[in-house]
C-alpha cells in the first residue's frame, strides 16, 4: 500500500473546503486554488477513468475560478 504523503494530505484537505459548500471555489484564496490546481496535477488518475474525467473537470474549474480572481471579475458580470 502506498505511503501517504503531505502532499496527499493537503491536496484532500483542498478538496474537502471546496465539495463542502455550494459556492466550492469561491471560499479558497488564489493562492490556495493555485496550490490546489498544483497538487491534483501532480496527481496520477490514469488507471481509472472516471478519476481522470474528474480530474480534468475540476482542473477545469480551478482555471476558471482563478482567472476570475486574477481579472477581477466573474465571467458573468
């Protein structure tokens, strides 16, 4: 069984703040977001399909939230 590292540990904790709540993405910090987007890159879902799927959507996600913080603005107004 693998070892479960720090970063494991933090990636999920990301995780938890964002499936907590309705707004997901809107309670975590630039920062936090690009650390999250940072660690589930790293991460690899290439034995699971549906993983990787859920993968690509939240990294999806993450781009989308953090280039609303960087412009300022939500892409809806």
């Amino acid at each position: 069984m693998p070892e479960i590292t720090d970063e494991d540990r933090e990636r999920v904790e990301l995780l938890r703040l964002v499936s907590s709540s309705k707004n997901e993405f809107k309670k975590l910090t630039l920062e936090q977001l690009k650390r999250l987007q940072e660690l589930v890159e790293k991460k690899d879902y290439s034995h699971d399909k549906k993983a990787h799927k859920s993968k690509v959507k939240l990294l999806g996600k993450i781009n989308v939230r953090i280039y609303e913080l960087t412009e300022g603005r939500g892409i809806w107004g």
